[in-house]
C-alpha cells in the first residue's frame, strides 16, 4: 500500500512540475512581442525609478536587467500577467498581457524562457546605456532593441504547426492567495481595512462578547457545558445547587 502511496505523491509531483514548466518550442513563435514586453517593463521601472530622492545609478539598472525574466522576482512581476492566446484559428500565438498578476504557471515560464534567451544573445548592456540615457522613448528603445540590438522582430511570426495543442487558461490570483502573499488586492478591490475605513469603523476596536450568566430553569451541569462551548473553556461541571426549602414545599 506503501508504495502505490509513494507512486501517487511522486506522479503528482511530476505533474506540477510539469505545469510550471516552460514550453521551449514555443519560444520562437513569441520571442518579437516578448522582446517588446520586456523593453516595456524595463522602461517602465527605470522610469519609477527615476523619481525617487536617491537617484537612479547603472547599478540599479544592472540589477533590473538581471532580473527581469525571473518572475519570483520584483522586476519579474510583468511576466505573471502575461496571457499567450490563440489567434486566427490557432494559427499564430500572441501575448495578451491581463489586468491581475496570477501563478506562473506553464505559459508565464514559456514567457520567462524567451526573455533569458533574448538577453543571452549579448546585448544587454547596449539596454542598460540605453536605459540610463533616458533619450529614448519606450516605442523608440523598442525599434532599436528588438530590431536592431537582436534579430527577434526581424521575420514575421511563423504559423504554428496543427498537431500543437492549445496552452492552459489564464488564471489571477485568488484573494486568499494574494493575502498569503502579501500582495495588494486586485483592481477594484478593497481590503479589509479599507473596507472598514470606508465603513467609518477605522480605529475602532472589535466588539469584545461577554459572557452570559447561567439562565434559570436548566440544570447546572447543562449550563456549565454551554457556557464553555460558547467561550471555548474547559467543561468543569458544577454540583446541582440545592432548591429553596419553600420550592420544595411549593411543588407538593
């Protein structure tokens, strides 16, 4: 029994891994729009970067560089928004980059597989001198980059072949998943403390319950059990409380 326990974990292991794995032959159908993608996402954090009090250093763009293709990572984030759609009848892939950030799963590694193989052909530090420059717009750092600086926009994409099948869908983050993560909610979400400041209940405290005194007309010992699994107390049951000698008379 043992071992067909094992084999199970292990098959699903195997399975999860497989979901979170790239798909490298799918690499040249996107590798122009991911060189776009990735241009934009550069462009856009050196920009953010920029206007902060401490200044902008090549330092800090090397480091955006290195690791923009790694989606755990902060300058990674883009690549878990990143959708790939079938067009025309499944005859061309596409990059749709959605509104939430959700798992990198089997497309978001794909994505994150061509953006190292484009930075692997030499030319990032053309991008990063580029980037530091701040003399070129993000459509303009685009044209040079992926025409120019690499080959990747070079040919029209080519049609995929029938026998591929299509990727899994899109999937965003969970609330659940985002709190664990200590991510913000998604657009048009609040959180709990929002919520509770839009409600006016800011700064007020949690209504503490008190506990209730034993009602009359139950016996002591049932009295005792409610009151504890109200509280979350431990059952300590109580001697049956001796009646009035003027109830006794009164119930012959």
């Amino acid at each position: 029994m043992w071992r067909v326990q094992l084999c199970l974990v292990v098959a699903a292991a195997a399975a999860a891994a497989a979901a979170e794995a790239g798909v490298a032959s799918d690499v040249k159908y996107i590798k122009c729009e991911v060189c776009e993608h990735l241009v934009n996402a550069l462009h856009a954090q050196v920009a953010a970067l920029r206007k902060k009090a401490d200044g902008l250093g090549e330092g800090k763009i090397d480091a955006l560089i290195e690791s923009v293709c790694k989606p755990e990572e902060e300058a990674g984030a883009w690549l878990r928004m990143i959708d790939l759609v079938e067009m025309s009848g499944g005859q061309f892939l596409r990059i749709v980059r959605q509104r939430e950030d959700g798992p990198c799963g089997q497309e978001c590694a794909t994505v994150a597989m061509a953006c190292s193989a484009l930075l692997e052909e030499g030319w990032e530090n053309e991008l990063g001198e580029a980037l530091y420059s701040a003399k070129k717009s993000a459509e303009q750092l685009r044209e040079k980059a992926c025409r120019s600086l690499s080959s990747s926009c070079s040919r029209a994409a080519s049609e995929l072949p029938k026998s591929r099948s299509r990727g899994p869908p899109f999937r965003a983050y969970t609330e659940e998943e985002r709190a664990a993560r200590g991510a913000p909610a998604a657009p048009g979400m609040l959180s709990r403390d929002e919520l509770r400041y839009q409600l006016g209940l800011s700064g007020q405290a949690e209504p503490v319950p008190k506990p209730e005194p034993p009602r009359p007309g139950l016996g002591a010992a049932l009295e005792a059990l409610e009151h504890a699994a109200a509280f979350d107390l431990p059952f300590e049951p109580r001697s049956p409380a001796k009646r009035p000698a003027s109830w006794v008379q009164g119930e012959k």
